[in-house]
C-alpha cells in the first residue's frame, strides 16, 4: 500500500524525521539567546540646540529644516530649540560634526534626569514611616545638619546607646574627670550637659522619654544600626530635666534653657508641658531668643488650649499628625500652633535600662524633634538665617493637611523638609548632577 509523504525505500529515514532532526542540530548549534527577538532600540532623545538671539521663531524653524533637523518647539528667552532629524535624514550631531554651521552655537541630546534620594543603611528604618513623608530622603541630598547643636531638654539620654553615643555633644571647654569647671561655665565636669535634677554631669536618661526624643531629632544615622534621625549630623546636648518618673519644676527647666543658650546650642527642643505659666521659664525663654536660638516646643497631649512653653511668645508650638496625615485627636489646640508634624507611633531610640532599645511613642514630644532637627537642617545649609527667619522658611513650606489655610491643630501645617531646604536653595543645572554637553559647536 503506498502512503502519502512516506518513502518508498523502507530502508531510510522518512523525510519529516530527517528535518526535524536537522532542527533539533541547528537549535543546539547556535549560541545561546540566537533566537531571542533583539530589544528595539530606544527611542532618540530631543536635540537642543542654541541659536542666536537675534533669529526670529519662523527664522529659526525653517533653518533647523535646512539642517536637517524638525523644530519641536522653543525653551522661551534662552533661545534653545528642541528638535529630532527629519525622517531619513543623518542625525544633526553626524551633520554638524562634517560642516561648521553658522548659525548654531552648540548643541547637545536632551538629557534625562532622575529624583535623588538618600535611603539610610539603618536596619529598623523601614519602620519609620515618618521620615519618607516628610521628604526626608531628598532633603538628605541638601543637608546632613553637620555642625549644629541641639539641646533636649527632657529626661536626659541614654549616654551609652549605640545609637546616640556617637552624636552627643562634646562640650570642648571641658576636661573629663578633673573635678574643676575648666571651662568656667559653673559647671564642673560638664562634657555632654548636665542633669539639672540630680546636680551632676551625668544626664543619663532613667526614664526613656529623653532618648525616645533624641533619636527622632539626631539617632546616629547610616551606621547599620538601629534607626535614622532627622538631624542626621546635628549634635545633641543631654540636659536633664525630668526625674525617673517623667516629672519635673520649672527651675530646672529655665535653667537648662539658659545653659543651652550660653553653650553653643541653636535649637532647644522641649518635648515636655505644663499648664500653669511659669516666670522664670519665661523669662529664660526671652533669655534664649535674644541669643538667637530656636526654641520648639510640644504642643501638649491634653485637650483643651496649648500648654506651656509652647504657648510662650516666640517658641515654635508644634502639633501632632498620624501615618495618614490626620491631627492627633483630643490634642492641644489653639492660636498659638505654629507646625504640626507626624508624632503617632513613632519609632525611635529608648534608654537601654528598659526592656528594648528602641520603642513605639507618640504625642506631640515625637512630634517636636522632627522640626528640631529640620532646624538643624536648615542652618547647616544656611548658618546666615535668623532664628525668626529659619522659622519662617519652616511654617511658609509645611504641607497644608487639615482645614486650608492656618488652623488651630496643625497651624501652617504639616513639615516637608525637602521643600523647606529647596526654599533656601533651589536647585540649579549642574549644582549635583551634570549632564553632558555632547558636541559643541561655539560658546555665545
């Protein structure tokens, strides 16, 4: 019987075996990714290209045509044109690089830029979700806070954390352990501050609320441990004024006031409150602000009006958001909120005398270091600012959250450090990130 497409010559190998074994060769023969369709390529970027000022917007698209380029359209008053080579036409780079043209001053491929951000090698940082909402990541990019101080007065630090250690301030008048006041500041031994409770040059926080403080406004950053803080550079002067139990007088606290401002510090963060006004804790807020410091200060947990010292004159009063930009709820409000930043479930460092090193806090105390350390932020970028002014470029950049305009509860709003840097200096071509000119021509 004869069957269609089968060989007579029982003896070989039918005709469809032989081709596919002859694939199945080729296939193995053939270097790997042969057959794998080729990327298209990209698409060519734009040309720029520089004209004189003196050739008219008509003028200027009929000679692009002539060099072969199409005129996309213009960069208005710097005489720049974005254009692309006509279709089968050479590239205006092969044109220019055979002939001189008259007419063109240079030219170069429309280049791409990219959003940078700083992202901390800090293990625990992925838990800080307030930090990438106040763009802390593009304002790294500006400014580290190098050189400036920053005083918590609170319940003191924890003098030995791994994440904190390395940032106290040292106080460079001041030699350890001879027993005499070197510097002649009245205090003896005074290296890192002073516990104001205890009477001594060891603030070593007892209760936690201090260290909690202090890693939001400056926790050792990029180190591999623990968390980030705002202040990625700043200095953090230990001033204790809280005992054990989270408590204090208010002699204490204007005292310690007084010895952040005579000792170099710029920002005194008081993340503490009271609602009973205190003279003296006036009088030495006054003391501080004609010596230019920046002063901020917890709003207050307690609903009703804004407690002191935040409700003095010339402090920065600050309030609480949560993760989704909402006011803390039952919080302190009232005519003298200045900002509002993220304060709920906040993590940061806690006193190794407890139980864990790091913890979960909120109130308007986690809030207020965040604008302590954008402060700092702020004037290691520009040292010229005044105090007044430093808070203004603060309150005239926060993201208005809540109810438009100033409000009781958040103020001006919420902070954004990456505006609040821009402010002071905007970004300019070429200030971090060159792109090349590919070919040119004549400078104008």
């Amino acid at each position: 019987m004869y069957n269609a497409g089968m060989s007579h010559d029982h003896g070989a190998s039918p005709r469809w075996y032989r081709a596919l074994l002859a694939l199945c060769l080729l296939l193995i023969l053939l270097p790997p990714g042969a057959l794998v369709q080729a990327a298209p390529e990209r698409e060519p970027l734009p040309l720029l290209v520089r004209l004189p000022d003196d050739i008219a917007p008509e003028q200027s698209r009929a000679y692009l045509a002539t060099l072969g380029l199409e005129a996309l359209a213009p960069i208005p008053r710097i005489h720049v044109w974005r254009a692309r080579p006509l279709p089968g036409q050479p590239t205006a780079l092969q044109i220019l690089s055979q002939q001189l043209a008259d007419h063109v001053l240079w030219i170069e491929e429309d280049g791409l830029v990219y959003a940078q951000e700083v992202v901390p090698n800090d293990p625990d940082y992925s838990l800080q979700w307030n930090l990438p909402l106040i763009g802390m990541e593009q304002a790294w990019e500006w400014s580290l806070g190098e050189g400036v101080v920053i005083a918590i007065v609170d319940s003191g630090i924890d003098l030995v954390h791994p994440d904190l250690e390395a940032k106290l301030w040292v106080n460079l008048g001041e030699i350890s352990g001879t027993g005499q006041d070197d510097d002649g500041n009245g205090y003896i031994d005074d290296v890192h501050g002073w516990d104001f409770v205890d009477g001594n040059a060891q603030p070593h926080d007892l209760n936690g609320h201090g260290t909690h403080v202090a890693g939001i406004a400056g926790a050792h950053t990029d180190n591999g441990i623990g968390v980030a803080g705002v202040g990625w550079q700043a200095e953090l002067m230990a001033l204790r004024v809280l005992n054990k139990e989270g408590s204090g007088a208010w002699s204490d606290v204007a005292e310690a006031i007084v010895y952040a401002a005579d000792n170099g510090a710029r920002v005194i963060n008081l993340s503490l409150a009271g609602s009973t006004y205190s003279v003296a804790a006036a009088a030495a807020v006054s003391y501080a602000l004609d010596r230019d410091c920046l002063i901020v200060a917890a709003a207050g947990n307690k609903e009703g009006p804004i407690q002191y010292p935040a409700a003095l004159p010339g402090v920065m009063a600050v309030g609480a958001t949560d993760s989704q930009e909402q006011p803390a709820k039952n919080y302190a409000s009232g005519p003298e909120m200045d900002v509002a930043a993220p304060g709920i479930n906040i993590y940061s460092t806690y006193t190794r005398d407890k139980p864990s090193t790091y913890s979960l806090m909120g109130g308007t105390s986690m809030a207020a270091p965040h604008v302590s350390g954008l402060a700092a932020l702020l004037w290691a970028a520009d040292p010229t600012l005044t105090a007044l002014q430093l808070t203004h470029v603060i309150t005239s950049t926060a993201q208005d959250v809540h109810s438009p305009g100033w409000d009781a509860q958040t103020g001006w709003g919420r902070i954004d450090a990456h505006a609040a840097l821009l402010s002071l200096q905007p970004p300019e071509l070429g200030h971090r990130h060159h792109l090349p000119i590919l070919w040119r021509v004549r400078t104008p």
